[in-house]
C-alpha cells in the first residue's frame, strides 16, 4: 500500500467513526440555538470574544465540549517558522517552513462503553516549506520541528503515530501502563519531558537542547518506529516513572511498511527509572536510561533524519550500539500563589561506546522560566547549552572525506504569549558545526504558533 492511499484510507475510517456522531451533535447544537437565542455582538465585541478564547475557533457551538463528553478530544496546531543563517556554517541561507498537527485522541469508554483506562491518539503531520538542513551542519538539529515526517524539502502529509493504550491501576499511587503502535519518537520524548519538550513548538527548537540526541537517534534509523512501551506512572507527580520500552530499527515516519520489515534487522531495547524527590517542597527528580539495540550497524550507516558525512565509504565494522543517558530536573524556584510560575533547571548527558555511533558523548544544561513576570504569566524563555562529543573511530572512518570536529551550541529563547492561542517567539542559536575550517553559525528564528 503506498504512503497516500494509507493515509487516505486513514482519514476515511476516522471521518466514517466521526460522521454519524457529528450530524447527531450537529443537531442537538441547532435545537439549542433555537431555544436560546446568542445574543448580537457588535464587530469589535466579536473580535475581543474570539481574541480571549483557549482556543482560536473556540468550542464550535458546543460541538467541541459534546466530542470529548463521547470520548473524542480533536487538537489543531499550525506551527511556522523562519530561520536565517546570518554568519558561518556551511552557506548563509534562510528558510521558511512549518507543520500543521492533527491530534485526535480516542477515549473508547467513553466512546463505545469498552473498560476503562483503554485509548487511542494519532497524531499527523502536513509539512510544507523547508529548513536550513545542512546549511548549518548535519548534526545541529537546529529546528526539531521541522525534523518530522521528514527533513530536507520534503512537503506531504503523513501519520506518525498511531497507538493503543491501556492504563491500569497499579500500587499506592500509581498506574501501569502498556502502549502499542507506531511511536512518533519526539511524541515519545515528550511523553517523558512534557513541560521541557513541549514538540520542540513552545520552548527550544534545538533538539540537542532538549534531549541527549546523537547517541540515541544514531542507534535507529527514523523518528517515527512501530514498538510499544510498558510503564508505571506517579500520578502524584504526574510522569512517567519505571518501565520498558521497545522498537524496530527501521523507521517508518512517510509509510506504513510491516513490522517484519521494521524488527527485520534487529530491536533497539530500553529500560528506564525515574527517582523524585521535593527538595524545599519543590519538585525534581533523577531518571536514568539505559538502551542497546541487537543490530549490527557501521557508524556511518545512512539515517533518514539527516545526511550524515561519509556516505559511500564502505565500513566493515559493524557492533551492536548502546549507551546510557541520565538526567535531571530541579525546580529552582516557585510562586507560592501560582505553582505554574517558576524557574527550573534541566541537565542531561548520554555515553556510548567509540563504535558504532557516530556520537560518543552528549552533555547539555538548560535554565527556563515560566511566567516569570506576574503580568506575563503565559510567557516562556530559557537559555541552553550543549556539546556532542563525536567518536574518534568514526571520525577516522570518514577522514578521507570530511575532516570532522565535536560540536557545540548555545540558544536562548523567549515564548511571548500573545494570548492563548497564539505565541511569538524570537530565538537565536550559536552553533559550531561538526565540518573543521566553518566559523561559528549564527541562526536567528522566529515561530510563530496557533492553536485551533
């Protein structure tokens, strides 16, 4: 089956399941408007009523609030971004680009009377434009939104994620949880970091700002994997805490493919533990990671994610990858009458063995506030820092070909907070490329965000 007749066939059974309760609803909604007639709004009125909403088109005369009272929570979000490579780096260049997501999240209680605790979320992906790519270096991943379904210039609409869900009630506090599908790999991250990651859409775009990337994205080849996860939740801390986590190698971010296909060559194995703690009634916590995979790969092995130097130069040392990545999280400060305004700090780091992966090392730090002006209280800004620590074998692999170095970067951002449903943010990033003889890139950007 290819790419558009998979995705179409899956937009046809989601607006097949939707339509009938749709019309019902639709029905109900105009009974009502003829019952309660809204009261006239003059044009200024309207657009003040529409500028204050959660959301930009609001509750659909009720439509929104019926769906998710039968189990169906849709989220729209239009992300763009510009970006400029004002100094350095490979070519001075500017790019425009985005990504429209569809989420639409299934409660099957509620929606077809099954047990409790079982789901469904999909999210898709419309992405149109381009991003500076190799402009700047081939591991600065300086834009992760625009990293999916897949970078470059590719423009189209693909799924990627689709997953079932079980939650469980487990022991004191805590749920079990067992997840299945197609993992969207940033969805996933996010599911461990939600207020840090946020999509890479509310906060850092710099993937290496967010997650110790190179030596995981290495032992993989896509960001979106069929695999599945089991794992304990700590609801009174809201995460995620113990757990196992499982995917193919091969990624399937622009197709459906199988999963003999995707497990084919091998399965890349995780397990995971999270530590938390309150130190002064603020939170933190420690979580370490550990993860190898079982299939035997060279360090230049080709990945969809972004072009790596030294295609073409054949290796005949193939290991197994893995590394072992730790992070931690601290709340620094906490407004005592509003819990959601506060500074924290955020610091990670991976290591894996000097063959196969193309990144040994991965170390980065991060300081963001939250609504640090009380008149500013949605707003988000940060400043982070990172380096890669790229392997010596395979900078030797590729030597007759490119002449590499470790890399580096700095980005801060501010999120302003237009309303609700819009936010601005002005970004800039320093970033020394892993190509010897480049000078410093310097990347300004702006992304503007909606949510509908």
């Amino acid at each position: 089956m290819s790419v558009r007749t998979a995705t179409a066939a899956t937009w046809r059974a989601i607006v097949n399941a939707l339509l009938p309760l749709a019309l019902a609803l639709a029905a109900t909604s105009a009974a009502a408007e003829e019952a309660e007639p809204a009261a006239e709004q003059t044009p200024l009125e309207q657009m003040k009523a529409v500028w204050e909403r959660e959301l930009l088109t609001g509750d659909w005369e009720g439509w929104r609030t019926r769906l998710q009272e039968h189990g169906i929570d849709p989220h729209f979000r239009l992300a763009q971004y510009g970006q400029w490579v004002a100094d350095g780096g490979n070519t001075r260049s500017s790019a425009y680009g985005g990504t429209m997501d569809y989420r639409v999240n299934l409660d099957l209680r509620k929606l077809f009377g099954m047990w409790e605790g079982l789901r469904v979320d999909m999210h898709a992906r419309t992405r149109f434009g381009e991003g500076l790519g190799q402009n700047v270096g081939a591991f600065a991943l300086q834009n992760a939104g625009m990293l999916m379904p897949l970078p470059g210039k590719y423009t189209g609409t693909d799924v990627t994620g689709l997953t079932v869900t079980q939650y469980l009630p487990f022991f004191y506090d805590r749920l079990a949880l067992v997840s299945l599908g197609k993992l969207d790999v940033i969805d996933t991250v996010h599911g461990f970091f939600p207020e840090i990651v946020g999509y890479g859409q509310e906060g850092f775009w710099n993937v290496n700002a967010l997650v110790t990337a190179l030596p995981w994205f290495g032992a993989v080849d896509g960001l979106s994997l069929y695999g599945g996860i089991a794992a304990t939740v700590n609801q009174e801390y809201g995460a995620i805490e113990s757990g196992f986590l499982a995917t193919g190698t091969e990624g399937v971010s622009d197709n459906w493919g199988t999963l003999q296909d995707s497990f084919e060559d091998g399965v890349w194995l995780a397990g995971f533990h999270r530590f938390f703690w309150k130190l002064e009634d603020k939170p933190g916590f420690f979580l370490v990671f550990a993860a190898g995979s079982t299939r035997k790969q060279a360090s230049n092995d080709p990945r969809d994610w972004t072009v790596i130097p030294g295609q073409g130069i054949t290796s005949t040392n193939e290991k197994r990858p893995w590394d072992v990545a730790m992070y931690i999280k601290q709340v620094l400060w906490q407004a005592e009458e509003d819990p959601g305004r506060k500074v924290t700090f955020f610091v990670g780091g991976t290591v894996g063995p000097d063959d196969p992966q193309f990144a040994q090392y991965h170390l980065f730090g991060a300081i963001e506030a939250f609504g640090i002006l009380p008149s500013r209280g949605d707003d988000r800004m940060g400043v982070a820092a990172w380096k890669n620590w790229l392997s010596n074998d395979y900078k030797d692999l590729v030597s007759p070909v490119a002449d590499l170095r470790d890399t580096w970067g700095v980005e801060i951002y501010y999120n302003i907070a237009l309303n609700q449903w819009l936010h601005l943010t002005p970004d800039l990033q320093l970033i020394q490329s892993e190509a010897k003889g480049t000078d410093l890139a310097i990347v300004p950007g702006i992304r503007l965000v909606i949510d509908f």
